[in-house]
C-alpha cells in the first residue's frame, strides 16, 4: 500500500457543502484524525489528498475539497480549485448534511459528475443529529437520481455500508493497462538506459524508471540497467540480445547510434505517453511543428513541480528545439502540477511532459480538452524523437501510431 505512487492508485473525491461533514467521513472512513475537523464553515480551503487501502479495491487517494457554497473571493477560487479535482476522480462521495438535505449545489455538482461520466455515491451525513422520514429521503433520492446512504461520521454509523458501496461503484478496467509487458516475453533481457547527471535525484530512480523496471520484473523478465556512455559495453557483455531498450528521452540520439538498428528502441516518456493517455493523439499532434510561424504562442505544460536546472528540458531544451524548427521567435507560457490553464484557444501547439504524476483520468481529461479545442498536443518523448530523427524507430513497436505518422494522417 505505502509504495503504490499516487498516481497509480484510484482517486476517490468528496464533495459536498461547507460543514457536511466531509472531513469527518474521511476520518471515519481512514479511522485516522487525517482531515482538520471543525465546527467552522469552510475549515477545509484547499483539496487535500490521503493515501490509503480499501480492500478489494486496494490502493486508493482520497481527496477532501472546499465546500461547494464557499463565499466571496477566495471562497470563489476554493470552488473553482474543487471543480478542477474532477479532472482526475474516478470515483465520487457526495455528502448532504441531512439537517438540511440537497440544494442546487448538489444538483450542479451532480450534473458535472455525471458529464465526465463518473460513478458517485450519495452520503446522507448527521442522521444521528436529525429526525427526518423515510418519504423525505426518498424524494430527495428521486431528485437527485442517486441513491443516498445513511451515516454518522461521529458515531461511525453506516460508514461500513458506505465502504461497500464504494467497492460496489469502484470503476475497474477490465483491461489492465502495461508498460512493456505485451511488448516482451518472460526470460527476455531489457535494457533501461538511465542516464545520472545533475537533474537524477540523488540516491534514487525517478518514478517512470521504477514504474518501468517493476514491470519488467513482474512478468519474468531480466532488467539490466546502465548509463548511456556504458550502453554500447553493456550490450557486447550480454551474451544475448535484449528485446528491447528503454532510454530516458535526453539521451535518445547517443543511445540510438550505439544500439544495433535490430534492437527495438524506444522511451520512458513515451511508453507513459501510450501507458497514461493516447498514444496515437499525442503522434498526430508533431504536425502541428512543421505549422508553427513566429510569433505563435506554445503551451509547455508538466504534470509536477521540480527544481529547474540551467538546461532543464521543459524550460530551455524543449523552447530552444521549437524555435530552431520555426525559424523564428515563439511566445512560450509554462504550467506544471495540478493547474491546467482554462482557455486554450490562444495557443497553437501543447507540449506535455509523460504524466508520470498524474493519473490516467487527468492526462486523458487534458488530451480530450485539448482536442475538443481543436489544439494539437504532443508529449516531450515524441517531440525528442521527432527533432532528432528518430521517430520512425522509437513507435515501431506500436503499429497504429506509427501508421499515422508514416501516411501523414495528422491535422
């Protein structure tokens, strides 16, 4: 449970009123003191997230939001920062306080829950604080088309059945998403090119590289990780072929020419770019370079925050490639962690980091929207590629995308 990232777990948001009890119920349902508690109206001023196990679920985030009635300035941006948590919920628990029942702010809420097409359960909170009917719940279950589960977050009451409607309504993907497992065979040796420079965190693997090197050895395969100026000894040592080579996308051009073109090769970022979003909406979106004129404004958008290095590849390399294939000055604008700019029409291009810290649900929420705005996106392994020539190998393992780029099926 401790080491599942965030990012892969399923997030579960709560939603309600200023003083429903939302923290309360996260509370109860951790059995933990985890959310401040209060008898004040709006304690809750920005979303809070805890990682947790419900079983059979298993590993699951659950995110307190500020109440959906918050007033005035800030208690407008509290709001519109809650709203944005539905851009990676899976799962939703909206919570009525029951001495006043649904009003419009469920409703709404409701209606942008069910939009993007998310499971919710009802909580009907404080009903050991209340003597309503039976009637009355029921029309107000009849008003919100969802059915209502009954709790004391204070008293733990009901908070068992609420966690077996949380299993009950828990979206599960038939299809287990992978990494590399339909891409190698148990026995198969896989080479991870990890370069170790001034942006590697010290004393560990940054998180695609760990995702990836668990992969590998959960299907019975043998990971064999080097540095790219060892790649080319390390290849001659093997004794065997590998079936696949996995490089950090920086060091694509060095790994490319000392890895044998019978040897598949390809990226962390863009197995995230398949593993996390659309492969295949992301390859079309490298058109939109050759289109670029001077002038035109170019999203880079990442899904953490981290310290910038004096070369680092959102802020310097990424700008520095596009300009060279413009020919001329473009208008850059940066994003990174949660906050996903509202208004894309300005821009002309969207360039996203892998989403190794986002979940799948938040990186296919901002690969729709930049696609309903009719704005192409790509990802940064892709983009590497595509500058440096080597595009055409590093998709050959995934036939539809690079179908779409060999017949130039893009915008």
């Amino acid at each position: 449970m401790n080491t599942t990232p965030n990012a892969s777990r399923l997030h579960i948001a709560i939603f309600g009123r200023r003083n429903a009890g939302k923290s309360s119920i996260i509370n109860a349902l951790t059995n933990q003191n985890i959310a401040i508690v209060s008898d004040v109206a709006g304690t809750t001023t920005d979303p809070v997230q805890k990682a947790m196990e419900i079983l059979p679920i298993g590993p699951v985030v659950i995110i307190d939001t500020a109440g959906l009635d918050d007033t005035g300035e800030l208690g407008e941006l509290r709001v519109k920062k809650t709203y944005e948590v539905l851009n990676r919920t899976d799962l939703a628990l909206l919570v009525i306080d029951g001495l006043m029942g649904p009003s419009e702010f469920e409703e709404e809420i409701l209606e942008k829950i069910r939009e993007k097409n998310i499971p919710a359960v009802g909580v009907l909170n404080k009903v050991d604080l209340v003597d309503f009917h039976f009637s009355e719940k029921t029309e107000w279950e009849k008003r919100l088309k969802l059915e209502l589960v009954e709790t004391s977050a204070n008293s733990g009451y009901g908070i068992e059945e609420l966690k077996r409607q949380i299993i009950k309504k828990a979206p599960y993907d038939d299809k287990e998403l992978s990494l590399v497992s339909d891409l190698i065979n148990p026995g198969d040796f896989v080479v991870l090119v990890v370069p170790i420079d001034k942006a590697a965190p010290k004393g560990r693997l940054i998180l695609p590289q760990q995702q990836v090197i668990r992969d590998v050895i959960e299907n019975d395969a043998i990971a064999v990780v080097t540095k790219e100026y060892e790649l080319k000894e390390t290849l001659e040592n093997l004794g065997k072929k590998p079936s696949l080579v996995i490089t950090d996308s920086q060091a694509f051009l060095k790994v490319s020419a000392d890895t044998p073109k019978d040897i598949p090769l390809t990226s962390f970022s863009i197995l995230f770019a398949r593993y996390k979003g659309d492969l295949n909406e992301l390859t079309k979106g490298l058109k939109a370079l050759e289109r670029l004129k001077p002038g035109d404004k170019v999203l880079i958008a990442e899904g953490c925050t981290h310290h910038r290095q004096s070369d680092d590849i959102g802020k310097v390399k990424i700008p520095r490639w596009i300009r060279q294939i413009v020919g001329g000055d473009i208008q850059f604008d940066f994003s990174s962690g949660m906050t996903f700019p509202d208004n894309l029409d300005e821009y002309k291009l969207i360039v996203h980091c892998g989403g190794c810290m986002l979940n799948r649900r938040e990186m296919m929420y901002r690969i729709s929207y930049a696609k309903g705005k009719d704005i192409p996106i790509v990802n940064y392994g892709l983009l590497i590629a595509y500058v440096q020539g080597i595009l055409p190998r590093a998709i050959e393992m995934f036939p539809s995308a690079k179908l779409i780029y060999d017949e130039d099926q893009l915008y």
